[in-house]
C-alpha cells in the first residue's frame, strides 16, 4: 500500500485520419485488439454545449470495448447529395474505403466479419442502407431510427438491429433477420449521441447494451472475462488498498456512486480523489464481503453480498460524519458495475441505510407520525389527544435481514405485517424514542424509580432461552414493545401481549455461581446477540441462573442497577427462594 504511488498508465492509442471524413480508432482496451466496426454518423451534430455528461463520442466508446473502429462522416441532410442511391452510394464508398483500413490494421484481428452502425438512419434512403448488405463482409446492421421514407425494408438478408425512438414510430414486421426495440420518450435518433439536445441518458445505456449484445453475437466478440475484471478492481480496493491500480482497472472517465448516501466521484480526477481520501484507505481493516449471487450480462455484473465491518472509525461513503459506535455489522449490499471492454466504467452500489442505523444502535425503534389517523379502512379520521401524538413503528429491519439473504429459512416473512402500525403517547414521554438513552435520561430513570431491568427473568440453560421463561416480568412493564427478538427467535407471544422487544438495549447481565457475565456491546438490532447467549447456554446447562438487561451504555450504572434488583429480590423472595438468592452473588450451591 503505497499512497504517493504513480498512476498505471492507460491504453493509448491515437486516431489516424484516412480522409476528410474518414478516421481510424484503434482498440482502447488492455488487449489492444479486437474485431472491425465501422460507424455512420451525420456530419454537423446540433450540440448543446450545458449537457454534461461522461459519455464519450461514438469512436471513442466503441474503441473502449475493444473494437478497432473506422468513423465515416455523411452529410447532415439529404438534400446535400441528393436522394435514393445518389446520397447512398457516397456513403458507401466511404464504407468501402473504412473496410479496406480495418483489413489492413494490425489491431484489427477479424478481417472476414464486421459490424455497421447507422446513426441518424433518417440521412440516408432505405436503398442506401440496402445497398450496405452487398458488401459480403457486413454481418450485422445496427440503425438509429428509420429512413428518410420511414420505411424500414425487413427482406434485406443481413442481421439488422432497429433503436426506434418516439411514441409513434411505427414497428417494422419483424421476424427473420429483423429485430427492433422501441424508446418512447427518446426525442430523435440522435438520443444516443452524447452533447445533442436530444441526448437521453438512459435510453442510450439501454440501446448500447442491446447493440453490444447483438453485435458480439455476430462478428465474434470481443469477449473478455468479466469476472476476472470486477474482482481483480475489488482486491485493488480491498486488498491491496492501492488507488492506482484501481484507476488503473477502469476507462478513461468512470463513474462511482453510492446511491443511499450519493458518495462516489464523476470522472477520473474526482473518483480518484474520492478513491484517496474518503474509500480505500477509510474502511475499517476488518472488513469483509461475503458473495451471496452473482449475475453477469454482455457487459455488467451484479451482486448480491453482505459488507461485514466493525464500525470502528468515520466511514465517509457509508456512513458519513457518525462517529464510531464499535459494533458489528452485516449489510446486505447490491452492486452494479458496468464494464467497458476490459475495464470498469461505472459503479452503483445499493444499501438499506435504515438497516444500517439499526444495527448500530442509531434508529428509533418509534418516530412521530405528523398525521391524521383514520379507523380502520375508510374509517373516521382522529387526531391524537390533547398532550399526546402519534408514533409509528419505523418499518425496517436490521442484521436478520443479512441472516435471511444468506440462509432463508434463519427468519421467518411478514414479521412487520400487520400489529400496530401507529401508537398514541403523550408528548413528554420519552421511552421507546430512540435505541440508545443518554446519561441524562438514565439518571433520570433512576429519579423517577422506573423499573430499570427491561428484560429480567431466571432462565434454565438446557434449552434455547426463549422456551425456557426469559420474558418473565417482561411484558406489562411498559418498557417493551414490538417483536420479540432473542437470538435469532421472532414472533413470540408473551404472557398474552402481541410479543416483546426492548427498544434500547444496550447491556446485558447474568449471574451464575456468584459469576457475572457481562455483554458490553451494544445489542445488534435491540435484541441479544445469540453468540452470547447461547454461549451462556452452554456454560449454564441445567442449572438456574439470573438475566438482566439494561437501557443504559454506562457499565456504572449497569452495576447500580444490577445491585439494586438485587436488594429488591433478596427482599421479595425472602427466605423460601434462598436456592435463587444463591445464583444472584448471595452465595449457596449451584440450582439443577
């Protein structure tokens, strides 16, 4: 890892101009080789010079993935040559002499098969596009919409690609050797041509797509092992944290960006600042990715993974400006990353950052809810009470939701499906309003002589805890809501109420033997991490022991707390419950 490393140099190769309209691209690819295309574009392009975009010029793309490219310049308009075979055949000389520079290239490694495409179909005549089919050595026709005449003729013998734009074009009969796809809301065919007025980026991306697959079908590639690509820019990025050599897996301009939090950089300059100050040197040094699916198309790949990490610092492009929280967290990811020939031109990667903040700690598990109510469905709309408003449960899950991507059956579906949805609480009601409580609200629990055990019970450690009483006092307490969530167990019914789940637990304690167990983290998801707990299963197997779990991230006050209960149950219980007393540090023998 070198952070002043020098940038890996890029594929260069520079165009030679055949002719005044004439020029010759090599491939743009590591390779440095690839087969023949030839493109048609309309000479004198209106530009809008206030798009900006990253898309570069036809040549230049086509060069990028890996094709050696001639570019022929035909008139903007018909009227300047004519019409029918007049204006065609001057085009196809141009195409005649472009063929003769690709068979003669050394980076150009088909030399019986090539590609054609049409942009602005609308320049030339149906008999000129005809005319291109008698050149033996065209396989496959790409057009961005129809003739000059609006026709398209569907009895050429040569594989043909329509891109059609605009509600009412009308569709060719297709069959044979035709394929056409529509794009409603694209304004011309010159929607696919960066800097035009009509330039319409996502119906580009779409066609380009389309046309790279029918193309590589028909004159033989090029293919590249896309796999290798994405994961040897991964291990750039993750394993050997080097920033140039992750610039060095991508084209000349790419783009990165994180959706949830719109980090990432547009263009070379900005994505490797970003890669340097805020990405590959910011991850914490645990981190880990679990492949759970991976999809790969003609030209992207998509995964599904879990990004395992302890949140041990600020992590810029996850989650920005929050300090550490030291906990443990398993996040479901999507990635879509689009290559370009032999390298990387852009990433999208996708996230739950509700989920995120739930695990670690920072989502409440109620939020104000600034509506009317209504009663049912098409019931009456109500307003909450004086010194009251409405809460509603926040619909989002947190680390089951990695457990069910990688094992489906590890929780059950709809668990958020139906229950109460929206609550009434007074105003100054504080509990349940955020995962974690301040020293403040502590103290003042304290004060108030609240019940400060939010899940407190005996449990028998010879079977999972929640068969086995852990509730015990829990419901009606008026600390505990929602689902219950110990280990990895949901939906249980507890003493009649619709389930339990502490909103803020952040420490947990069990007495066995006079020995304290003590879990520190705060709890993933409000809910006990089942390591522990069933680690504490096996170390107490058929005997008694006490657990206690506390709304508080002071061990201080923990302690306090733990030792008042104490004192409250030495009181309760009395001198028939002296075998309990003795597994809550009163001393005594263990309880079978």
């Amino acid at each position: 890892m070198d952070i002043q490393e020098a940038p890996v140099p890029l594929p260069s190769a520079p165009p030679k101009q055949l002719g005044p309209n004439i020029t010759l691209q090599p491939p743009l690819s590591r390779r440095g080789h690839g087969p023949g295309l030839l493109l048609v574009l309309p000479d004198g392009i209106v530009v809008d010079n206030t798009k900006q975009t990253l898309d570069p010029p036809p040549l230049q793309k086509w060069a990028e993935e890996g094709y050696a490219v001639v570019e022929v310049r035909a008139p903007a308009t018909v009227s300047e040559h004519g019409s029918g075979s007049g204006s065609g055949y001057s085009v196809l000389s141009a195409v005649r002499e472009g063929l003769e520079a690709l068979r003669g290239s050394d980076e150009c490694d088909v030399k019986d098969k090539f590609g054609l495409i049409l942009y602005d179909a609308s320049t030339l005549s149906e008999e000129a596009v005809a005319s291109f089919s008698t050149l033996a050595e065209i396989v496959a026709i790409v057009s961005y919409g129809g003739t000059n005449n609006g026709n398209v003729n569907a009895n050429i013998n040569i594989a043909r690609l329509l891109h059609l734009p605009g509600k009412n074009t009308p569709t060719p009969p297709l069959g044979g050797n035709l394929v056409a796809h529509k794009y409603p809301d694209a304004k011309s065919a010159n929607f696919v041509i960066p800097q035009h007025a009509d330039f319409d980026p996502s119906a580009a991306a779409v066609a380009h797509t389309r046309t790279l697959s029918f193309l590589k079908t028909k004159i033989g590639g090029p293919f590249f092992d896309l796999e290798a690509i994405w994961d040897e820019h991964t291990y750039f990025e993750f394993g050997d944290r080097s920033v140039a050599k992750t610039m060095g897996t991508m084209v000349q301009e790419p783009y990165v960006n994180h959706v949830p939090t719109m980090t990432g950089g547009i263009g070379r300059a900005r994505l490797s600042n970003f890669y340097h100050h805020h990405f590959i040197f910011n991850n914490p040094d645990d981190t880990h990715i679990e492949l759970i699916s991976r999809t790969v198309g003609i030209d992207r790949i998509i995964d599904e993974f879990i990004f395992s990490f302890t949140h041990d610092k600020v992590i810029d492009w996850l989650i920005p400006t929050i300090p550490a929280t030291n906990q443990r967290v398993r996040l479901p990811m999507v990635s879509i990353v689009n290559v370009r020939g032999d390298r990387l031109y852009h990433e999208h990667i996708w996230w739950d950052q509700g989920g995120l903040l739930r695990q670690l700690g920072l989502l409440p598990e109620y939020l104000p809810f600034p509506y009317s109510v209504a009663d049912g469905d098409g019931g009456s709309i109500r307003e909450p009470a004086e010194g009251k408003r409405f809460e509603y449960k926040v619909p989002v899950m947190g680390i089951e939701a990695a457990e069910k991507l990688v094992d489906e059956g590890s929780v059950e579906s709809n668990g958020m499906i139906g229950g109460l949805g929206v609550r009434e609480v007074t105003e100054d009601d504080s509990r349940l309003r955020h995962p974690l409580t301040s020293s403040r609200e502590d103290e003042d629990r304290m004060s108030r002589q609240d019940p400060p055990v939010l899940l407190g019970g005996y449990v028998c450690g010879s079977h999972p805890a929640e068969r086995q009483g852990l509730y015990h006092g829990a419901a009606g307490n008026g600390l505990l809501e929602g689902t219950c969530a110990i280990g990895n167990h949901w939906n249980r019914q507890v003493n009649g109420a619709d389930a339990v789940r502490a909103p803020y637990l952040t420490q947990a304690v069990a007495t066995l033997n006079s020995e304290q167990r003590t879990s520190n983290a705060t709890l993933e998801q409000s809910m006990l991490p089942s390591h522990w707990l069933y680690s504490l299963q096996d170390s107490a197997r058929n005997k008694l022991f006490r657990l206690d779990v506390f709304p508080t991230r002071d061990p201080v006050l923990a302690d306090e707390w733990l030792n008042q209960r104490k004192e409250e149950e030495k009181e309760k219980m009395g001198e028939s419950s002296k075998g309990i007393q003795s597994d809550l540090n009163v001393g005594g023998k263990d309880k079978a």
